[in-house]
C-alpha cells in the first residue's frame, strides 16, 4: 500500500500541529541520534511523520566517497516510527521488549545527498495486529520514506512486544547482562589489530568497523563479529545482546568488502534485503558470520550469524 507523498504535504496533522517526541518513545538516550521529529495519527492504521536528516553524523555520514543517502539510516527511521506509534498509540509500556522478527528494505530511488532534502517524510501503515486484553502483542509495519516527493524505499517489519515479566522468564540472565554491559563497554575490543580496514568498507573510522578476521574466497567467506562498545550509535543504551542494527551493518560491511576483492569497487546500496531474527546474539561468546554467493540474474548475497552452534539470524542482499 502506497498512498503517495502528496497526501503526506497536505496532511493537517503533520504540518500543523506540534508536538516534542520523547526520546524514550524511541529508545534513545542521546539527541544526535534521534532523527524523528512528529508523528501522528492521520486516519485509522495510518501514521505520517518527518525525520531529519544528519548532515555531519559520526555513524550515518561516515562513508569514503559515496554521495548515497545511507540506507541502514533509513532502517533506523523506519524503526523509530514503529518504536514510537508502539508507546504513544498503543501504550505499550517502557518496560516492554522490543523483539524484531523480520523485515525486509526494497530501495525505489537511490538518490544523491545533494539532492535531497532536509527531511523525510514518511507514511505508516499497520496490519496482522494481534492484541490480547487490550495488550499489544505483536503487529506489521509496512513503512514507506519520501524526499522532495519521490518515494525511496519501502520497508516492512514484524514486530513482537513482550512484557518485562515474561521477558525475564525467557531470558533469566538478562538482567546480569545489563548489569555488565558497563563493564563490558570498559573492555579493550578484541583483536583490535585484526578488524578490516575502514577503507575496503568505504569507511573512515575504525570505531564503524564491526568485522574482523576475514576467511575469504570467491564463493563464500567468513567473518568475526567485533564491536567497539564505546561506539554510541551503536549502543545509546544498555542493551542485553547485540541490537538488530549492528548485524545488518555487519551485513553491509560483507558486501562492501566482497565487492572491493572481487570486482575492485565498493557498493553500498542494495536493491533489497531480507532479515530473519531467530535468537539472540549474545555478548559473552563468539559470533560467526558466514557468507554465501548465489549467481543469478543479479548478485546476491547469504549471510548466516552462527553462536553456540545455532543460527541467531539470516540475512539475504541483492545488488
């Protein structure tokens, strides 16, 4: 469903009307790294907001030669607006988990930077929602984003809220997570010396660099997970495993670094992504990327997160 960019300009709700977004609404702790602005309810199961776009952002704006808006930057516009329609329209309390099941990105328009405008506009639609005793349980996001009314991506989500209590029931050892999340974040990274070069990820700084000792060969390769946890973008706040966020940068900086060895350039905007989340990636071992290329009419890459022997998460570009 696309109602179109037009409908958004002359939306009542979204221009004329104010309103101050709470940046718990969007589990976020820090201002550079809260990019929505409104939000509201145009009609039933339709939301229209605006989202700024950085211009100067340690994470988002950080890549060597490339013009592209970042699309991992759209991912995180897309979850904002879910995480803030959840706790504003839903009343979905502060305490509840957040748990990502699937979404997938499908890019329109991949449009320069200097073509862009300050802003996004973006329209929401909702459906599947399952509700219990008046308690959300889960539902789909189908989320579409606009600059200077041209539709560039379409993103759709599946989302499940778990109430802190059951939460602590499935994951008993959260709590002594966050508790050493501190200490943690206070741990010297590892194998410093073996992550990749910024440079082959079209990066320029190491603390975005989220892999290390590559396997690599034409057909498949793999990877370490390795995560500066003083990196703010990726931890705004205490987290009790490794965030959704960081494994689909894991699986840019795959792409971008097959593409660099085998065909001597770097591409990061995909014609679309489709994630799987099965289980958690926990901090306290070893995380395994594999990477698989398919060869059809397009280029595709797998990319398999394995821990404890178990598949946590699957993802799958296309270019």
């Amino acid at each position: 469903m696309c109602i179109g960019n037009e409908k958004i300009e002359t939306s009542t709700n979204l221009f004329n009307k104010s309103s101050k977004i709470d940046r718990r609404f969007l589990h976020r702790l820090h201002s550079p790294e809260t990019f929505l602005q409104s939000c509201f309810l145009e009609k039933k199961d339709c939301y229209y907001a605006k989202a700024t776009i950085p211009q100067n952002h340690n994470y988002f704006n950080d890549h060597y030669e490339n013009e592209s808006l970042d699309f991992i930057f759209l991912l995180e516009c897309a979850r904002q607006v879910e995480t803030y329609i959840a706790h504003a329209y839903y009343d979905i309390p502060l305490t509840t988990k957040f748990v990502l099941n699937n979404w997938s990105f499908n890019y329109i328009a991949n449009l320069k930077m200097s073509s862009l405008n300050a802003e996004l506009k973006i329209e929401t639609f909702i459906y599947d929602t399952k509700i219990v005793k008046n308690i959300l349980y889960k539902q789909q996001y189908e989320v579409n984003l606009y600059s200077n009314n041209d539709l560039i991506c379409q993103i759709e989500m599946n989302v499940s809220y778990v109430p802190d209590k059951k939460y602590r029931k499935i994951r008993p050892n959260s709590d002594l997570n966050i508790s050493n999340f501190n200490l943690i974040k206070n741990l010297k990274r590892k194998d410093y010396n073996n992550i990749v070069s910024p440079q082959l990820l079209s990066r320029t700084r190491n603390e975005n660099v989220v892999i290390s000792s590559c396997n690599f060969d034409e057909q498949n390769f793999a990877a370490l997970l390795n995560v500066d946890f003083t990196n703010v973008s990726f931890f705004d706040h205490h987290q009790d495993h490794y965030p959704a966020m960081i494994l689909m940068e894991v699986g840019r900086q795959l792409c971008t670094l097959y593409f660099h060895k085998t065909k001597n350039f770097n591409t990061l905007c995909p014609k679309s992504i489709q994630s799987h989340f099965f289980n958690y990636v926990e901090f306290d071992s070893t995380v395994t990327i594999l990477v698989d290329k398919k060869y059809s009419y397009s280029n595709q890459l797998d990319i398999n997160f394995l821990q404890k022997e178990k598949l946590a998460a699957s993802l799958c570009f296309v270019f």
